[in-house]
C-alpha cells in the first residue's frame, strides 16, 4: 500500500512540472497580445484621450464608454478641456449638447409687451347710489316698499310719517292764511316751512282746500332705482335727516379690479380690459379703463382699476366676480433686450446667462452677469448685459453650468472659476439654481413612476399648508418627510428621456430641501420653498403625475416683487409666501389635469 501512495505523488509531482514548462514556453507569444488589446480599448482622437462623461451627472470621468455608475445612463464623449480656444468658456460637443437638451437662441429688439391678468368684482356706481332720508321727525306708519332689491320709481310713495310737528306747522298756515292779504310773508313763510319737509305745491293746496289739518306725511321717493337696504321698519320713530333707504341706479355699474403694486407701471387710463364674469359663462366683455385709484391699500397692497359699463338689462349684478387681461404695450426702443425665463439663472444677488460661441471646430459658452427688467410674463426684460445679435442658452443651462464647475471655469456659484471638480463624490458638488421649466414639454410615465412621485407631492401639499399659516415647524418636517421620499423613490420605473428629467428634478430638491430644512425662521424659509415650488410646478406639468387637478398659482409680490409660483389642490388662493398677513394674494395661472 505505501509504495502505491509513493508512486501517486511521483506521478502528481511529474504532470505539475511539466505544466510549468508549457506555460513559460508559450508566454512570449501570448503576452504581446494582451499588451495589444488592453491599448486598443482605450480610444482617442489624434492622440489625446477621449474622456467620457454623464450628462447628468457630469463630474463622472473615465476614458471608455459605458454606464454611469450613479443613474445608469450611457456615457457620452466630452470635448476635451485643451482645445478650448477660450480658457474662460467651456466648450462642449454637438453629442453632449444634444444630450443635455441645450437650446440656444439669438436675441435682438424686442417690443417689452406684457399681459396682465386681473381679479375684481362689479360695483354699483357709487355717483348714482341715493340715501332716502326723512325730512321730518315722526314715526312710520306705513311702508309701501318693504323689502330690499324691490325697484321704486321717482315721486313713488314709500310709506306714510305720522308727525306732531306737520300738524302744529298746519295750523300755523291756517292762520297765516287768514292774514295773508295783510301779511303776506307770513304766509308765504308758513308755506315755506312745509315745502321744506318735501311737500309738494299740490299737497299743500290741497290742505289749505280742506282746511283739515293732516298727521300723516306720504314719503316721496326721490329718484328711481333699486332698494340695496332698507334702514327701518314699521313703528320705527325717526329723525329729521335720518336714512330710511339705500337706493341704487344700476342702470351703469363699475367693474373694479385689483392691480397688484407691481403691476401698476404696466395699467394705464385708457388700457381695453377684457373681461370674463364667472356667473355668465361663454361670454366675453370689454372697456376702457377710466380710473385708477391713487392710492394703494396698505394692507392688500393693491389700488384698483375701474370701467364704467353700461348694464341697461341689468345683466351685471353687484358683488359677482369677474377676471380681466389687458395687453400692455411697453416701450419699445434700439437697446430693449427680452429673453425667456429659462434663459436665466439667478442666486438671490445676482443673475447670469451663458453666451454661446461657435466656430467650424467647436461650439463654447461663456457665464455672462446680467441685470433683469421687468418680468413679461414667461420672459424678462434684461436692462445691461446683453446685446442684439448675443446668443444665448436657453434651455439646459444647468448642465452647461454643471460642466463649467467641474472644469473650473465660471459658473453661477464660482463666478471668478476655480480648481477643476474630479472624482465621484457627487454629495459634494456645488450645483446651481436650476432652470426648472427649461423644458416643461409633457411626458408620458407609467402609473407605477406616478405611484412613486405622488407621496412627494403629498408632503409637497403639506409643507405648502403650512407655510400658509405661518408654522415653521410644521414646514420643516414636512420637508424632511420630502427627503426622505425622494431618497426611496425607484428610478427604474423611469425609462428613457423621463429618466434624464427625473434626475434632475431629484438632485436639485435634494439640494434645496436641504438648505430649507436648515432655515431658522419663516423668511428664510419662504426663500427657499421658492424653488422647490419651481421644481415641484415643472415636475407636474411634464409628467402629470397627480390623480386629481393640480392648480399653478402665482403671486405677483412674492420674492421682492419677481413674482413666485406654487401649487395647490384647489382653486381657491392660500398664499403660503406671505400667509394671514395677505393670504388671498395672487391668482391661479393654469390648471394641469
């Protein structure tokens, strides 16, 4: 048995030793070409490296193609950083821009046109709006016109005043009577007397022809109208002068509309209004603006702007609400510039566009610091920065400006540029304010994507809800329920361009929810849901991703006057930017189903 064993291992130690030797023998050959292979997978263009990255997530490098290691998506080739002719700008490929969803767009002169839309409601025109007052003292015994809305023509009795005072005043121009051919002024005073408790001359002759003293004076309607209060009731005793009716010609009514503070510049006398009243649906009507109030409310802040329509069918009714537009025309000259919102990118202090520069070799853009104008509706008026014929960014800034922090160059954040990002450490990234609807064009995502956002727009109405009532506390733990959402959010359920878009809107309310949730009082805080509700407005109107109507509603007053928009699940305005101190500020711009 031992020698078996023995023989065994000679044999095992034999086949190793030949297995060595084949190896070292056929190393030569084949060492070359792994050395050959390995060089042939990194691929260049003349020489220099090609450098892949992820238009999402740009601060991913390596030389060769493949998948981003963060979201999955395909790397794409980036142009590389020592052809760029301007160390100041940052030059990016046609495949990359395409990627990135980067639009440009040349500006020139520009009419600064805005329209602004108004809420108000129909008033009585307050120059035909009558007080019926009783000229006498005494007690109403009768009422002939007793209930409010009733129409009374001029000269129409409305009720009956029982008057100690007539019936003294009566027979004082009984006696006066009997002396006129000698005292004729004492007559004409007795008559007098009467004539200024509002009798008629038929009334008073007709006294004097009975020669029967009357308690009873009729109350003699005035002017024609519309009963809009009655002051008194049956029995009621009443003063000289004292009020008995509130009596309204609605025969012409004002339309009154609130113009927001800042607003004010673009509604003038004169302006068409159009306007839509809620209880006549379908129909549309128009005026001109008569007049606008010189004063601001300094509680709502607004003044208003009132038409004068005429209203003979009685069509418009006191108190109904009503919606207006009126297209501004503002000044047009050589050096108005006016480029979309999307185009611009603002920090709080300071806001900037990037310029874009093509040759036949590259395409680069340059960050440009630019003052804004006006707000014209989905544009801004730019007042210095720009020029006509300048091309600009408009859609995809914020990768251009991603790319510009990674290589160093100036970017939103780091105006003068600095060292270049490298590395994966994505938490650590500085990103800019995002131009949230650069793209709003609606998506289609599957129900099971929808599922996933709609617990982050709940938190979104919670957190909205709050700020509405002034709770700071409130608001910040819906914000870190909002966190912790987005961090369980499957992005799987995302396919294709829905995927890009959706990486987005997650990293820049990543980065926002964090500065919110380390606010210490309402003010900062109001900052900061400014752009979460950008993000949350865009995220809504490109993928619907809500069961039932989300309403986008806009205050005018909000950020220092630049306007802000938020969402809300009903159509009735709660501002969470200012709450109970002006919490009905603002309108609703659009409805997304």
């Amino acid at each position: 048995m031992k020698n078996i064993l023995n023989n065994k291992l000679v044999i095992l130690i034999t086949v190793l030793v030949i297995g060595i030797g084949v190896g070292w023998l056929v190393k030569p050959d084949t060492a070359p070409t792994m050395e050959m292979d390995e060089h042939d997978h990194v691929e260049s263009i003349a020489g220099i490296p090609i450098t892949y990255t992820c238009s999402m997530h740009p601060q991913i490098r390596q030389n060769e193609p493949g998948d981003c290691p963060i979201c999955g998506m395909d790397l794409i080739p980036l142009e590389n950083e020592n052809t760029e002719a301007d160390p100041m700008a940052i030059t990016m490929s046609p495949t990359a821009m395409q990627l990135a969803g980067i639009q440009s767009l040349v500006v020139g002169n520009s009419s600064s046109d805005k329209s602004i839309r108004l809420n108000g409601k129909i008033q009585a025109d307050e120059r035909q709006n009558y007080t019926q007052s009783a000229h006498i003292s005494g007690r109403i015994e009768n009422l002939t016109v007793n209930f409010t809305g009733e129409y009374v023509k001029k000269g129409q009795t409305l009720g009956q005043l029982y008057s100690p005072e007539l019936a003294t005043a009566q027979e004082e121009l009984f006696q006066a009577q009997k002396i006129k051919d000698s005292q004729p002024s004492l007559f004409a005073a007795a008559k007098s007397k009467l004539k200024n408790w509002k009798l008629t001359d038929g009334q008073i002759d007709q006294i004097l022809a009975t020669g029967k003293v009357t308690e009873q004076v009729p109350i003699l309607a005035n002017v024609s109208g519309y009963v809009t209060e009655k002051m008194v009731n049956l029995g009621d005793y009443v003063n000289r002068g004292e009020p008995i009716y509130q009596i309204a010609d609605l025969s012409k009514v004002w339309v009154l509309f609130d113009v927001y503070e800042s607003e004010l510049q673009w509604v003038k006398k004169g302006d068409i209004i159009e306007f839509t009243v809620q209880s006549l649906p379908g129909e549309t009507f128009s005026g001109k603006l008569s007049y606008i109030d010189p004063i601001i409310n300094p509680q709502t802040r607004v003044a208003q702007a009132r038409l004068e329509v005429q209203n003979s069918n009685l069509k418009f009714k006191p108190e109904m609400f009503v919606s207006g537009k009126v297209e501004s025309k503002g000044a047009s000259n050589e050096n108005s510039v006016v480029v979309p919102k999307t185009a611009v990118m603002w920090t709080g202090t300071r806001s900037v566009v990037y310029v874009k520069t093509a040759t036949n070799q590259s395409v680069s853009f340059q960050l440009r610091e630019v003052t804004l104008g006006s707000a014209l509706g989905d544009h801004y008026q730019i007042e210095s920065g720009l020029s006509q014929g300048d091309e600009i960014a408009v859609n995809g800034t914020f990768s251009i400006d991603a790319a510009a922090q990674l290589a160093g160059k100036p970017s939103m954040m780091s105006p003068e540029g600095g060292s270049a990002m490298t590395g994966h450490n994505h938490a650590g990234m500085t990103m800019p304010v995002s131009n949230a609807s650069s793209n709003t064009v609606s998506e289609s995502i599957s129900q099971d994507a929808k599922n996933e956002l709609k617990p982050l727009f709940d938190s979104y109405f919670e957190l909205k809800d709050a700020l509405t009532k002034d709770e700071l506390t409130a608001s910040l733990t819906s914000a870190k329920r909002m966190q912790s959402i987005i961090s369980k959010v499957d992005m799987s359920k995302f396919k294709v361009e829905s995927h890009m878009s959706w990486m987005k809107y997650q990293d820049n309310l990543k980065i926002y929810l964090e500065k919110f949730v380390e606010q210490k009082s309402l003010e900062e805080v109001r900052k900061n849901f400014l752009n979460i509700s950008d993000e949350m407005v865009a995220m809504a109107e490109k993928f619907h991703p809500y069961p039932s109507k989300i309403y986008v509603q806009h205050c005018p007053m909000a950020d220092s006057n630049r306007g802000a928009d938020w969402l809300s699940l009903q159509d009735k305005v709660i501002n969470p930017y200012f709450g109970p101190s002006m919490v009905t500020c603002g309108e609703v711009i659009k409805t997304i189903e």
